[in-house]
C-alpha cells in the first residue's frame, strides 16, 4: 500500500507533523512507514491523516507535485559556491546536515556518532512583512544525536525548534549548524574544519554527552550528476547532494558519568531537495563505508513496493586521492542475509551481501550490534557496520521502511 | 411492635404537622448549606478548569515585570535550561506564551463572545497542551506560516453560527481593536468545556494580533511533579468554603534580569484565596439559614415533649427506664432529620442552579472570571450537608429528650428546671467571651464572621428572657387595661416555652437582614461617593491597543479643549505574589486635588507612589513605608505617600505620577479630561479626529451607570440568602402559633362555652402574635447594628480591605419592623382562622381527646 517513500528526511516528515501539533500519543510505535503513507495520502486528498478536512499539513509537507509551487526545484545541474553552499537553502522545501563517524577508544571498544540537522519549509517563500512578529517563520528546524556504545546500548535523542530568534539555523561562514544548544561549528573563523561538535543529551534512559572535532576532510565531494542526485525517474525528483566522505575525527563521549577519549573516521552529508517523491517507493538501505585501503564508499538502494529495487539507486567511489566515480544501479549489488526484529516485529535486514565487481569488492556487511534502532517520532536504523572481505572496512548503514508484517 | 414504638408512631402521626414543619426546617436548612456549597464548588471548578485549560501540563511559569518580558529572553533561557542550570532542574519542557482576554464576532459589528486568545509556539509546546488543540496532522504547519490563522473550540464556533467544517473569518476585538481572524480549524474541549471559549494561534500571529511584538506574557514550564497531587487539600477546601491550602512549594526563583520563575499551583492558590471570602462569607449566610432551621426542629420536638408528658409519665409508670424514652426522642429526631436531609438535599439542588448563575455573576464581576459554569454531582458537599443536617438535628433535639427522661413516673408535666436562668447566663457569657476572642485579629474575617454568629446565639438565648420582660412590663403598666388585653400578656408570657424558640429564630433572621442590610447601604454609599470622585472628569478616552505615550495627535489638540487631564498608562504585575495594576500617571493643567482619589491616609505626591487601601493592607504597608516595584530588569524602592479608597475586588492599584521617574511598560492607556473649554460634542468631535483609531470616548453618566450596575449584580446573591433565611425564620414563628393555637383549643374551648364572642380568640392569636413580632424587631435592631459593626469594621476590613462610611438609613429600621409584623401577622393567620372556624362543642372534644 506504500506509495511513497523519502530518504531520511521525506521519512522526518510526518514527524514534524506530528510534533508541530504536539500529539503525544503520536510518539508510538509504528509511526514509521504508516505515517509516512498518511501524510502521502493528506497531500493527495488534502484531508489529514485522521481524515479531518482543513488539516493538511500533509500537503504542505510535500509529496509528488503537490504544493511545490512556489519552491525552487532540483531540476538540473548548477555549479556549488562555498561557503555559501554549506548555509541554508530557505527557497527548497528540505534540507540537512548529516554527520555520522564511526570511533574507537584506546582500549579498542567502538562507539558510533550521529547528529543530523533538519530543515524544512511549512510553505514557499512568500512577502517579508517589516511588521511581523519576530518569531514569524515558515522554517522548522530538527536535530537528531544519537550515540551507540560497545555494550550494544544505543541512544537517540531529538529536538525540534522554529526558525526564530535564533533558536536554531545554519550560518554558512563562520560555519555553524545548531539548535539550542546541540552545535556543530567552524573551530575557527574563515576556516570550514575543523568543525566542533557538541551535544548533551539529558532526556534518554542513559543520558551522554559528545564533544568531537572533524578535519583533515575529503572533498566536497559532488554526488550523482554534478551534484543533481535523482531519486527516481522524474525529471524534478531530484536533489543536489554534496558529501565529506572522510574526516578525522576526535574527542571524547560521556556515557554513564564517564569521560572516553575517542577517535575515528566520519562522514558528512548535505542534501536539499524540494520534491524527490516517487509512488511505489517504499523505503532505502544506504551504505557509508570507510575502506581499509583509503577508498570510501556510498551506495543506496531505493526499494519498491513490489520489492524490486528502484533504477535510481546509485553511489560513489572517492579514492584517496579525492577522486570520485559515481556508481550506478548496475555497478553493485546489495543481498540482506539476516534480519533482526525490533518490538514491533520489523525485520531490519542487519547483515547484508555488498558486491561491486569493478571495485574488487565483495563481502558481508555486517551491524556492530543489531539495535542500533532510532526509536524517535520516527523510526529508522542508523548505526555501526562493518565490512569483511578483501577489502574490509567500517561505517555506517541507514534503513528505512521496515515495518511489522 | 413493642409498646413503646407504636406510642411513638401514634404521637408522631397526631403531631404530623408539627413534625412536617420541623423536617421542612431540617429541608429548607440543608438545601442552603448545599445550595450554596455546590454553586461554590461549580464556581471553584469553572476557575479551575479555565486555568487548566491554559496550562495544560505546565506547572511553573516564568514572568517579568507587568507581566511581560522582551521575547528575546525565551532562547537564553532555553539554552540556561538545556546547559544543565541548577535553577532549571527536573524541567522537561519550556514553551513561550501570548495571551490575553478578547471579544470574538462574526462581523465587525456583531455580538461578542468571550474567549482566551492562547499564543504558543505549536513545536516548543508539543506535550505541554497538546490534548487541547485536538485536530491531529494538521493545523500546526498552517498556523505557524499563515498569519492570522487560529483553531476554535467548537463550542465557541457553535456559539458565533459558525460550522465546525467551516474556514471563516471572525473578528477579534482586543485592547489593540478590531482585527480579522481565519479559523482554519476548530476543536473539542470535551470536559473541558466548562471553562470559556478557548482560541489557540501560533505566536506571531498572537503577537501581531494584540500589538504586542517583542513580547511574550509568560514563558511555561513543565517540572516534574516532586508533590504529591492535592487530593487531600482539594476535598479540605470543598467541605470548608474560605479555606485556601497553598501548595508547600512556596517563594519563586529569581532568575535576574526582573524575571521570576513561581509555581502556577501558587498563583493558582492565590485566585482561589481572591475567591474565598466571598464564597465564605455565602456559606456562613447558608449556615445561618440552617441555624433558622434547627431552632424550627427544637421547637417542633419540645412542643411534642410537653404534649406527651402525660403519656411518658404513664409508660415511665409501666417500667419503661429513663433511658429508653430518652433514646425515644433522640430516635424521633433522627427520623426528622433523615426525612428533612433527604428532603433538602433534592431541594438544594434544586435551589443551586438557581444560585449558582447568582455566584458566577458576581465572580464575575469581583474577579474578572468569565465563568460559564455548570453544576456537578459532587458527593463532598451532599455528604457534609446531610451529616451537618443530622448532626445538629440531634444536637437540637437534645435538650427536648433530656427533658422527656426526666418526666417521673405518673408524671403529667415536663419539669421546667429551676436554675434554667444562671445556666442561660452562663451560656451567654461563654458565648460573649468566645465572640470576643474570635475578634482577635490574626483569626482574620473568619473569627469575624465567627464572632456575629456568637453574637447572633447570645441574641436567641437572651430572646425568652426579653420576650419575658417586655410582656411584664406591659403588664405592669397596663394595669387598668381590660381582661382579655392583660389574658393576652399572659397567655403569651406562659407560651413563651414554646414561642420563644420561634422568636428568637426570628431575632436572628431580623437582626441578620438589619446587619447585612446596613452594611449593604453603607457599602453602597461609600461605593457612590467614591465613584462620583473617582470620575469626576466629564469626558474619558480609551486608547486601544497597548502605548507608553498620549498619541501626540491628541496632545496637540488637548490644551484647546480642555483645561486639564490625566493621563494613565496601566499594566500588570505582582508585588509579594499580590496581583497588583500599575497605573503611571502624567498630569497636566487644573486637576482635582490627588486626582480626584479618595485618601484613607495621605496624598498623592510627586515623590512616591500611592495605593489603593485594600493593597495596603494586603502589603501591611502604610504611608512612610516602602515599596519595591518591579521595572524592567530589577525593582525599584519607592516611599508610599499615600493610601486611597478603592472598592474593587481585583488586584491592587499602584498610582505611580510621573514625576517619580518609572519606565513606563506598555499598556492599557486612558485620558480623563476636566474643565471642558465649551461644549462637549465639539470637544468629542475635536478629539476624535486627532485620536488613533479605536480610541472610545465616554461619557461621565454612562460610566458611573456601568460601575452601580456591577455592584447590584454583586449584591443580588447576598439578598437572595438574607430572603430564605428570613422566610425560614417566618416559617418558625408559623410552626410556634400553630402549635400554641392548637395547645390552647381547650381554653378557648372553655372561654367559647362561657359566652366569649369567636372573634377573641382571633384576636389574642393575632394580638400575641404581633406582640412576639414586635418584641423580637426590638432586640434584632440593636443586635442588627452589632452585626454590622463586626461586618463593616471587621469582616469586610479583614476580607476585602474595605473601609465603609456608615450609613444609618431610617427605613431600613422600618422596613425590619414592618417585615417582623408581616411575618407574625401571616404565621397567626391560619392558627387564628382555624379557632374561629371551631365550634365551642369541637374544641371541648379536643380537650377531652387529649386528657
């Protein structure tokens, strides 16, 4: 019954909905994919997803053609300006900041790292009133940090803020992304790394702390066509999509009252898209994987809900040198071998088959630890994976889509 | 069936109406008590559920001075939070509030109804209302990008013929004017509905509607609740009205910058103690009408005792112990008072609904509540009234089966003790020395009210005796008068076991409605005197919206038209958790004297500060005394110079002249204007060309109007109880005659067979009647200026912090005499129309029936 399937934030947005009017009740399980399905649908018959009439945040929150006039549009290929690229994008409906790192202490147990940053547009640029009140926005902001230890134990925490009076935002130099007081800035004025990371999470079973620094990164590196990222065959479906697939990290993480000292790899994204919707699209598998030899690796494949995959899967090979080779759906293959079942009874595929004949690559991809689950408004799995093989290496999986049977 | 019980049913049956009277005593009583306990508790509830409306689940709040703060405190102050300051423990959520008060129509000229405009952040208040907003997936998104948009309560919608399917624009009328609204989508306040209409924007829109850009009236807090919830407290303050327990967290946090971070249960503690006395000072008008009562079933059982002396004599002869017969009459009375209980209680709630929009109404108008208010089924106030109804049921009834035990064997009458006198007195004294100890001053208005009931039992207790007195009196110097005068003084003197009950009910009612009443036009005089200063100016202009400064439109134009004004910018806040109004005051030209206020102690100087006398006292603070007021970013110590008169029940009045160098917040601005140079209209039209738009001139009359009008409506309650407590007390006196009429059948049975004319009988039943009446009238006067001097001087001193004029008006004494002559008139009427119906021959029977 999916139709409609978003990579990462497409996936936030019925939680938006959600949070912006406040339904606690809406922070059960399943608000996955169902969500996903019910907002689709409000944005198709302009009802709410409680079938209310008037209550079309749906709507306004994006799917196929449906409420994007007035937004810009992903549609072809432009040249990137830093630094002014790495601020926001208010004229698109969506867009992120996506760090995630894999680390590990001196004593060798591995943590892993996730902050995201999302922004997105309630309705397309309009008239500035000199008049308005100054909490007067059309942005919401969201951030996700999340934090997995090496006993297994994995912590997500969420917040959300409007785009006023700087409770949250992107600056795009000196660079600094934040809401509240969760943080990822320019160390250092005129220069882009290294960047500082600092979250503190109280409002989890097991409250932590993380304070990281990245630099020495590699890129940016263009993904897709010049950095134009199709998500499906529509011309229009489309995002601009530009990575930092390697940065040393380092720093420390307080878990449970106790400060380790960590380093390791990380990788970053920033995407911003207007309308990237496809019917029959139901969920992603996307792979970031750092590889032993100096090479990174991205592949994402878009499922459908006739359980093929979709033609616009794709990735990128960088190598050490910071040359990149996109990939296409032809050039790799993805295999899930296991599956672990989270309370509600969804499979999450956690050991997978990953071959890319070209790149001499063929191995299992297998999860650090199986929950490595964000259980937030809503779900998905964003964790630790590791690759064995003749060319090993880590980093990290994210899924979407799976839900109980 | 025993012997002893089918004797007690026979005289039960043969005295049904006496016992019928004495069970309506017990109903009428009860049904006040409940009456007015359930239209508190509806009237509490409605306060409460409109708080908890607008709250949700925050439980603390942050506020700065004028109840306001600059908007650009609220992402500091989330960030002090989420960086872990101590002050900010156990602190789950933070969300910014606008709201305000405002009228809501479906034109621009149509009817207004009344709803909270409520501002939030939808995304910063997820969890803290949520269950308010209701329409799940959608509204938020457009309430945060469209401007002007808001989601109505669907009773509200009903009320404006608005469908709940419906977009339609509404017309808000708030202090910043009239400005259009798109209701995108409604919701249901389920059992919440008791409370007011309820409107929720985002809080640009809240901001930009009421002109209040750059500001938030509050930010709210959810703290986990580290108290246990106030069920104990909650059922303590529904059995005793007046009663406020606040909650054991008690000062605020000073955060700095003039800001304060207080508990809302606190602030809610303090509304309710607003409340309480007036919902006290019902319930003690309640407990009189129970009082009236009781002495009803006191008098209803003695008569029956001293009717069946000659039976308990016999059955005391049979072996029946003292003891038996004593729980006999006890038992009689619980009967009574199970009937009358239930009785009352059908009745009271009956009489509530009625009382009930009589309470909300003055609520209303003493507090500022919007209070739609409904009844519930509250099983707190039905089971306090029932027990206190059987409880002083027996308590009534006791002096009656003492006396009932005491009858000897073969005795034929009741034993009236010897001594019965120095006990009375002793009585009193008891009574006199509690009424005075309870005028202590840190007893409050509670010890107050205690003391006039106190002196209203010293009343009842001295009644017989002074019943007593004057009829001797009378018949000391009567001498000369005819035989059936001097039968009629002492037929009456020899009544009085009975009557006296009756009559002393009857003081107590007389000498209430004396005392109330007094009060009342004493409060009503020195309301009128105080009005007519307060708005001496002919003309008065209301500014809308919320400004620091006289439009300089109107200021250019004023020295032309008027000799001088006032100029008033006013707003909210609070000194030592007072709710107090700041009026900043700037002068200009010939004004009166302290700006026309009424000084308790005083003046109005450039200085300091002056305050209204309620505050004063609330603040124990006088002139020469300090006063810390807050302004933007701390306080300021300023000298009291004075303390004015000010009968509102609202917050306290701070009058701060400009000269004393206060930052002026913005506000709620007015203009009075005095010396008129020539007429009106002129002026009118003058000023309302240079005036900004929704400026509202009015009129010196129409205001004055206004303000008599309010205070009516917040008296018709009190007159309403002061009317059934004094038709109990004529019932009383109908009960007494009825059962004096019935005792005397066989003597006039006697005087008819002699050859006295019909009419006699009449008369002495009228004539003794009206002696009674008037008898009582004559101790209530007295006692009724007793009461109001504790009323005036003590309770509402204590209570409200109102000083009164006194006021003596002559018809008020009339019309207690006239009332009093009434009510014996009317309650001897019937006796006295069965005696002349009799026949001579059917009054004998009777006689003999009764042997």
């Amino acid at each position: 019954m999916r139709r409609e399937c978003w990579r990462k934030l497409w996936l936030a947005l019925p939680l938006l909905a959600v949070a912006a009017v406040g339904a606690p009740d809406a922070r059960v399980d399943g608000v996955d994919a169902g969500g996903v399905e019910a907002a689709g649908s409000a944005a198709r018959t302009g009802t709410g997803s409680d079938g209310r009439p008037g209550l079309d945040l749906g709507a306004l929150i994006g799917g196929e053609a449906v409420g994007d006039d007035g937004y810009a549009v992903a549609d072809v290929s432009r040249p990137f300006d830093f630094p002014a690229d790495h601020g926001p994008h208010p004229d698109f409906r969506t867009e992120w900041w996506y760090l995630v790192s894999h680390l590990a202490a001196a004593d060798g147990r591995d943590y892993g790292v996730q902050f995201t940053l999302f922004r997105q547009a309630l309705a397309p640029p309009g008239e500035p009133d000199p008049d308005a009140s100054h909490w007067r926005t059309r942005q919401v902001w969201m951030a996700h940090v999340a934090v997995s230890g090496p006993d297994g134990r994995h912590q997500a925490g969420e917040r959300f803020a409007r785009g006023a009076l700087g409770l949250a935002g992107v600056r795009a130099a000196p660079f600094a992304a934040w809401l509240e007081d969760w943080r990822l800035e320019a160390v250092h004025d005129g220069q882009k790394f290294p960047l500082r990371l600092t979250a503190r999470v109280d409002d989890v079973p097991r409250p932590f702390e993380v304070e990281l620094e990245f630099d020495a990164a590699r890129g940016p590196i263009l993904q897709g066509d010049q950095g134009l990222s199709r998500k499906s065959e529509r011309a229009g479906n489309a995002s601009y999509y530009y990575s930092y697939t390697r940065m040393q990290a380092r720093g420390r993480i307080r878990l449970d009252g106790v400060d380790v000292a960590v380093e390791g790899l990380g990788w970053m994204d920033r995407e911003w898209s207007t309308s990237v919707l496809d019917p029959g699209q139901v969920g992603w598998d996307w792979f970031a994987l750092h590889l032993e030899d100096g090479r990174d690796l991205m592949v994402f494949q878009i499922r459908r809900d006739d359980g093929s995959i979709d033609g616009a899967s794709a990735g990128v090979v960088v190598t050490e040198d910071g040359e990149s080779r996109p990939l296409t759906r032809a050039d790799f293959s993805l295999e899930p071998l296991a599956s672990w079942k989270d309370e509600t009874g969804a499979a999450w595929p956690v050991s997978w088959r990953l071959t890319v004949p070209s790149l001499g690559i063929s191995g299992r991809v297998e999860a650090r630890h199986p929950d490595q689950l964000n259980r937030l408004a809503v779900r998905y799995w964003e964790g630790r994976v590791c690759l064995d093989g003749p060319v090993p290496g880590c980093g990290y999986l994210e899924m979407t889509g799976y839900t109980s049977p | 069936m025993s012997l002893l019980l089918r004797s007690h049913l026979r005289h039960l049956w043969r005295d049904r109406w006496q016992t019928l009277l004495a069970v309506f005593g017990i109903a009428i009583g009860v049904a006040v008590v409940l009456a007015v306990d359930l239209a508190n508790a509806a009237s509490r509830e409605a306060m409460r559920v409109a708080t908890q409306q607008l709250d949700g689940t925050a439980t603390h709040a942050i506020t700065g001075a004028g109840e306001r703060l600059a908007d650009s405190h609220y992402p500091q102050l989330r960030l002090r939070w989420r960086q872990g300051d101590p002050r900010f423990a156990d602190v789950r959520a933070m969300a910014p509030v606008v709201t305000a008060e405002v009228r809501l129509a479906r034109t621009p000229q149509g009817p207004a109804w009344p709803v909270q405009l409520l501002g939030v952040d939808p995304i910063a208040d997820a969890g803290m209302r949520a269950p308010v907003p209701g329409p799940a997936g959608g509204g938020a998104g457009r309430l945060i990008s469209e401007a002007g948009t808001a989601l109505l309560d669907v009773v509200s919608l009903r009320q404006l013929g608005v469908g709940p399917d419906e977009e339609a624009t509404l017309w808000v009328r708030s202090a910043a004017g009239l400005r259009p609204i798109r209701v995108i989508a409604s919701f249901d306040p389920g059992d919440r509905a008791l409370g007011q209409g309820l409107m929720i924007t985002d809080i640009a829109t809240a901001q930009e509607l009421l002109d209040r850009v750059g500001w938030l009236s509050r930010i709210d807090l959810q703290r986990e609740r580290v108290t246990s919830p106030p069920g104990v407290a909650a059922v303590l303050e529904r059995l005793f009205p007046g009663l406020v327990i606040p909650p054991a967290e008690t000062e605020g946090v000073d955060l700095g910058g003039g800001l304060r971070l207080t508990s809302l249960a606190e602030q809610a503690a303090d509304t309710r103690a607003l409340a309480a006395s007036f919902q006290l000072n019902l319930a003690a008008l309640g407990l009189l009408a129970l009082l009236v009562g009781l002495f009803l079933v006191h008098g209803a059982l003695t008569h029956a005792v001293m009717r069946r002396a000659r039976a308990f004599g016999r059955l005391r002869a049979l072996g029946v112990q003292a003891a038996e017969i004593y729980r006999m009459v006890l038992a009689e009375a619980v009967v009574m008072g199970v009937l009358g209980v239930l009785a009352g209680l059908l009745l009271g709630r009956w009489l509530a609904s009625g009382l009930l929009l009589l309470v909300a109404g003055t609520l209303e108008n003493l507090y500022g509540q919007v209070a739609v208010v409904a009844l519930a089924p509250d099983p707190v106030p039905m089971a306090k009234a029932a027990t206190v109804g059987i409880v002083a049921t027996l308590l009534a009834a006791l002096p009656a089966a003492l006396r009932a035990s005491r009858v000897p064997p073969n005795g034929r009458a009741v034993a009236v003790k010897r001594g019965g006198g120095r006990r009375r007195a002793l009585l009193i004294l008891v009574l006199l020395v509690t009424g005075a100890v309870c005028l202590h001053p840190r007893l409050g208005y509670v010890g107050g009210l205690l003391a006039v009931g106190a002196l209203l039992l010293v009343a009842a207790a001295l009644t017989p005796a002074w019943v007593r007195f004057c009829l001797r009196g009378l018949l000391r110097w009567l001498t000369l008068a005819p035989l059936h005068v001097r039968l009629l003084l002492r037929d009456s003197e020899r009544g009085l076991l009975r009557s006296g009950v009756a009559a002393a009910a009857l003081v107590i009612a007389m000498a209430t409605a004396l005392g109330m009443g007094l009060m009342v036009e004493s409060f009503r005089s020195s309301v009128d005197r105080w009005l007519d200063a307060r708005l001496a100016a002919p003309l008065h202009l209301q500014f809308a919206g919320e400004r620091r400064a006289l439009p300089d439109g109107v200021a250019e134009v004023l020295p032309q038209a008027v000799r001088g004004h006032v100029f008033r910018v006013s707003w909210s806040d609070r000194i030592d958790r007072q709710p107090v109004r700041v009026s900043h005051v700037s002068v200009s030209g010939v004004v009166p004297d302290d700006l026309g206020l009424a000084m308790v102690a005083g003046s109005v100087a450039d200085h300091g500060v002056a305050i209204s006398e309620p505050l004063a006292r609330r603040l124990e603070v006088g002139v020469g005394s300090t006063l810390a007021l807050p302004v933007p970013g701390g306080r300021r110590e300023l000298a009291v110079t004075g303390v004015f008169r000010e009968y509102g029940a609202g917050p306290g009045l701070i009058l701060v002249p400009e000269a004393a160098g206060v930052p002026v917040l913005p506000g709620s601005a007015a203009l009075e204007l005095h010396g008129p140079r020539g007429d009106l209209d002129t002026i009118i039209a003058t000023l309302t060309a240079a005036a900004p738009e929704g400026t509202r001139v009015r009129h010196q009359a129409d205001l004055l109007a206004q303000a008599r009008a309010v205070f009516d409506r917040t008296f018709r309650v009190t007159s309403v109880l002061q009317a059934i407590a004094g038709a109990v007390a004529a019932f009383g006196l109908f009960a007494a005659l009825t059962a004096l009429g019935l005792e005397r059948r066989a003597q006039y049975g006697v005087l008819r067979t002699l050859g006295v004319g019909r009419l006699t009988p009449v008369v002495q039943n009228l004539g003794e009647a009206l002696l009674l009446a008037t008898a009582a009238v004559l101790l209530a006067m007295p006692l009724g200026i007793g009461v109001a001097i504790i009323l005036i001087e003590v309770v509402n001193v204590r209570a409200f912090g109102w000083s009164l004029d006194w006021q003596f008006p002559p018809w008020l004494f009339l019309q207690a005499l006239l009332v009093s002559l009434l009510a014996g008139l009317l309650a001897a009427a019937l006796p006295a129309w069965s005696l002349y119906r009799a026949t001579p021959a059917a009054l004998m029977t009777e006689v003999r029936g009764e042997a």
